[in-house]
C-alpha cells in the first residue's frame, strides 16, 4: 500500500519545475521570432510550433519541454503587456522588464498587443508611440 502511494506521487510531480536562465530565454525568444509568422496564421497548430522549439532548445542543451517553453513564451508577454499598460499611465513611476526589447521586437507590430490608437473616456483619442527601451 505505501508503494502504490510513493509511485502515484512520483507519476504527480515527475515534471521537474526549472528556472530559466538568461541564455535560455534569449534563445527562446529567437526561436519564436523566427516563427511568429507561422504562429499568426491558422495553416500551423501552435502545439506542433511548440514541440518544434522545444526539440531544439533540447539540441542545444535546454531541457525544457513544450508546455515550459509555451509557458515562459506567455509570462514574458503578460509581463511585456503590463509594464507597458504601467508606463503609459500618467502619473506611474517608469516600471523595467528584464527582456521588454527583446519582447517588443517581437509584438511591437502587432495591434492586438500595443495599439496604435486608444480611446477612453478621459483621456479621448490618443496617439501611442513606440517605446526606445534601450
């Protein structure tokens, strides 16, 4: 009986949780860039985009697997959206991101992400302008 339950909780937590170090964002986030157009239309499954990074980051000594790989993707850009939403706020004292260049290479086009034009009900319509994070 005490087998049976160390196993069940050996097959629970058999995914190691590990850190990202700055070389393995850095090529993740290279990695993505080179297939966000295959990310953007519907004729690629993201799943099979994902297997396919994470295979090479495998190659080049990253032990991440897909879903690690997608999850750090979705925290960087969650991250990227609110420091951006943060310094655009007047009055807010200027927020940093560790990878918001990298990030915004990437999404910075993109109008779902950082729009070009906002309206709201104090402010009216207003004009944003790309961000030097340099």
């Amino acid at each position: 009986m005490v087998l049976c339950l160390q196993f069940r909780m050996l097959d629970h937590t058999s995914k190691i949780k590990s850190s990202w170090n700055r070389e393995a964002t850095l090529a993740l986030l290279a990695l993505y860039a080179e297939r966000r157009p295959k990310f953007d239309t519907p004729h690629y499954r993201n799943k099979v985009l994902w297997d396919e990074i994470s295979k090479i980051m495998k190659a080049k000594g990253y032990a991440y697997d897909n879903e690690q790989a997608e999850g750090r993707w979705k925290m960087l850009l969650t991250a990227y959206c609110r420091t951006v939403d943060h310094n655009n706020r007047s009055g807010n004292d200027r927020k940093e991101m560790q990878y918001i260049q990298e990030v915004e290479d990437i999404v910075g086009a993109n109008p779902t992400i950082s729009p070009s034009v906002v309206i709201s009900s104090s402010d009216g319509l207003t004009h944003r302008q790309k961000q030097d994070y340099s």
